[in-house]
C-alpha cells in the first residue's frame, strides 16, 4: 500500500484513504504499531503538513519534525482507542 505522505518540497499532501497497515523497513522493528487506520494516517499526515506551515518546520531537523508528528498521532491514536478499546492497533505507541 502507498503511504500516506506530506511533500514538503511542492507543500501535498499524498492521503491513502484505505490504507490500514504500513510495513516497517526495518525488519526487527515491532509491527504492531504499523496498524493503523486512514483517520490515524491523515492526523499524522496533516501534522506535518502544519508544522511545515504554520510552525516554521522547514529550519526543524528531521527528528523534530517526526516527533512533532507522532505526537499528533498518539493524540488521535488515544482519543479513538478510548472509543474503541478493543481495537488494540490504534492503541498510542509508547514512548511519544
């Protein structure tokens, strides 16, 4: 499945509506926090796009701008999993 993306170079976003699961790269990484839902994705999607816009993200460091973003993941991811709590892939991820 194509990712759900934000091009900060032309300021697009690339949202993938149905999209549910992204696979890691790294093979040794835990895949349980690469299920998702298309709200999720876009909440994430969207935060980069505004922190690109609105908060000067372009002069931020990569890292910045991935931790500004799974914030705003884990904000939706907990708001949505009190909603639903048996829906274990839209539990927050730890550590953000």
């Amino acid at each position: 499945q194509e990712r759900s993306r934000y091009d900060c170079d032309r300021d697009v976003i690339y949202w993938n509506p149905v999209a549910t699961e992204y696979r890691p790269e790294d093979p040794n990484l835990c895949w349980r926090w690469f299920r998702t839902t298309p709200l999720i994705t876009l909440a994430y999607t969207l935060s980069h796009a505004r922190n690109d816009l609105c908060c000067d993200g372009d002069h931020s460091d990569s890292l910045a701008r991935e931790r500004y973003a799974l914030t705003t993941e884990n904000r939706i991811r907990h708001i949505l999993f009190l909603k639903d709590p048996p829906c274990s892939r839209i539990y927050p991820r730890p550590g953000f």
